[in-house]
C-alpha cells in the first residue's frame, strides 16, 4: 500500500534527479547560473507538502491511469515526473507571490528575496541589497516556470496524452494569475468584497481542482469516475482556501511558517476577514501598515468574537463530508489512490 508519505518521498526523488540534471545544463551555459537552479532546489524542497502532486498522482491512479501502481513498485514513472512538476509550478507561484507580498517568512525561514538582500548587504553591497533580493528572487522563479513546463514535457508520457492534460494546466496557472491580481488590487479594500473569488482562484481552483484535472486528463478516466473526481477536488478546493486561512490568522507561525502580521498589515483580502466585516465587527488595524503583534491578537479576537470563526470551521467540515461523499458514490473509498484522497481530506478539518 502507498502511503502519503512514501508518496511524498517518490516525488522528492523525482525533483531532486530531474533537478541535478538540470543544474549540470546550466553550469555549461554559465557556471555562475547555477546557483539559480540551486535556489530553485533549495525552495522546493523547504517544508513543502507536495500536496498538488500527490492530488495529480491520486487522480491519476483513481482513474486507472496506464501503469497504475505505488510509486516504489513502478518506480518514477511519467506520472510521478508529470505530477512533480507541479511542486516547480508552486516554486515559481511562491516566490514570486512573496516578493509581491513583501513577505516576511516562507515555511519558517526567510522569504528567500529578504535572505538574499541580507546575504548581499553582509558582503558589503548594502546599497542595491533590496533591488538585488527582489531581482534574484524574480529570476529563480522565472526558472521554476520554465523547469516545471520541462519537466511536464519530459515525463514521458505520449505527446497526445500531454496535449490532453494540457487546458487543465493551463487553467490551474490563469486561475492563480487572476487570483494574485485580484488580491493585489483589493488589499485593504473596504468589506473585501471579492474574498472568496480570490480564494476560490487561488487557493481551491489553482492548488486542488488544476491539479485532479491534470491527473484525470492524464489517465483518461471514464466519465463517471472524472464527474466524482471533479466533485471532490471542488468541495476539498473549498476546505482548503477557508482552513488555510484560518491557519493564517489563528495558527501558530512557528508551526505553520506564515507570516500573519504582514497579511494584516496589508489588508490581505479573505474570507474569514469578510465575514466578520459583515457582521458588523470592526476589525481593528486591518489594512495598517504599522499594526503590531498586539494589533494581531485584536484582530482574532474580534474575528472569534463576530461568529465567522464557528461558520469558518463549520464550512470547512461540510466541504470534507461533501468530497467523501463524491468518493464513496464513485466506489472510490475502498481503492488505495480513494483512501489516500480521503486521508488528505480529512487532514483539512480545522
């Protein structure tokens, strides 16, 4: 039996080999170059829990994909490299949405745009120090886009096959493109009004329903499979963006390695937040750039105090029993790749 993480640790050899062979075509380019695919390595392998491969890959296996089987009997196969692919998707998505952000931290470490400008100014270069950062940033994950798109190509699958998954892949990246802009352009905005559009393209199109398209697109699964498929991966995509950000505003940054008071400061459009606005609550320094830790316990408390964390965390358990709901219509439960995608539905309940 495969089990998530066994999962996650085929992926993680997927990367790294694919990744090793790209850093020796760069170092023939420019040996200095190098140090970016080693930034590019170095961001997708800190913390990250592969859940958008695993997603692909279980989609795959549920709609009996050729060659279907645990990673380490069938060894890395296309899907694996194809589902991998999309952890360098995410390398590029978030390091350009932390410069954009202004981030703080990223996994509990320093975004890497703030390391580098700290790197640059240690060596003396204080003067170009934040331009650098942001540069050097910019470019790795400009990377991460090209190696993803390389690595999708280079799975192995047939050219027909790659054609058919490919308007799932290209929805998934337009989805979180539209959801970026229009956090962008909202922050702060009274009321957030298109908070849960912006999650919904963020978070649960981008992170969870491109992904089983990609898989299912990939097997070729049958219609009745593909429909249950595509309802899971809708209802869980709505867990998801809504535990996410709850986790944002009330977990702890030491374990969840975010970055809350800068997503305070610069009015982070959520839905939660929404919510509470709409009941009438004042939420307190949201949208103020100079908001304190102090400011931030202000802030959960009149989020708690306004209901919309209970109709948060209620919201999310209806989510999780609707996509159960989706893979025990489908006969998916009592399957490996249905078990492993109800495991990781169950592991968003708040």
């Amino acid at each position: 039996m495969t089990s998530l993480s066994g999962l996650r640790q085929a992926i993680d050899q997927a990367l790294l080999s694919f990744l090793a062979a790209q850093r020796e075509r760069m170092a023939v380019l420019a040996a200095d170059s190098a140090a970016l695919v080693d930034l590019v390595s170095a961001a997708a392998a800190t913390g990250g829990k592969r859940i958008r491969p695993i997603l692909c890959w279980c989609a795959y296996q549920a709609g009996g994909g050729a060659g279907a089987g645990g990673p380490a009997a069938a060894g890395p196969g296309p899907i694996l490299a194809a589902a991998a692919s999309l952890e360098l998707l995410h390398t590029f998505a978030i390091l350009h949405d932390d410069v954009m952000d202004q981030a703080v931290l990223r996994r509990g470490k320093p975004a890497l745009h703030r390391r580098l400008a700290a790197e640059r100014r240690a060596a003396g270069g204080g003067e170009d120090a934040d331009a650098y950062g942001v540069s050097v940033a910019v470019l790795a994950g400009d990377l991460a886009l090209v190696l993803s798109d390389a690595m999708f190509a280079a799975s192995g699958f047939p050219a027909e096959t790659l054609d058919r998954a490919e308007p799932a892949l290209e929805a998934m990246r337009v989805s979180a493109v539209a959801g970026q802009y229009l956090d962008i352009l909202e922050a702060g905005a009274a009321g957030a009004p298109d908070a849960p559009l912006i999650g919904h393209l963020k978070t649960a199109s981008y992170s969870v329903e491109g992904p089983v398209g990609v898989g299912i697109a990939l097997a070729g699964a049958p219609e009745p499979v593909a429909r249950a498929l595509q309802g899971y991966a809708v209802a869980v995509g709505e867990a998801f963006y809504r535990a996410d950000e709850l986790l944002g505003l009330f977990g702890d940054p030491a374990a969840t390695g975010k970055d809350a008071e800068s997503d305070l400061r610069r009015g982070k459009p959520t839905a939660l937040i929404a919510d509470a606005l709409a009941r009438g609550v004042v939420v307190p320094r949201w949208g103020d750039p100079h908001a304190t830790a102090a400011d931030l316990v202000a802030v959960r408390e009149a989020v708690a105090a306004s209901g919309a964390l209970e109709a948060s965390r209620s919201t999310v358990n209806e989510h999780v029993d609707r996509a159960l709901g989706w893979l025990g219509g489908a006969g998916l439960l009592g399957t490996e790749a249905g078990g492993l995608l109800a495991e990781l539905a169950e592991r968003i309940r708040p």
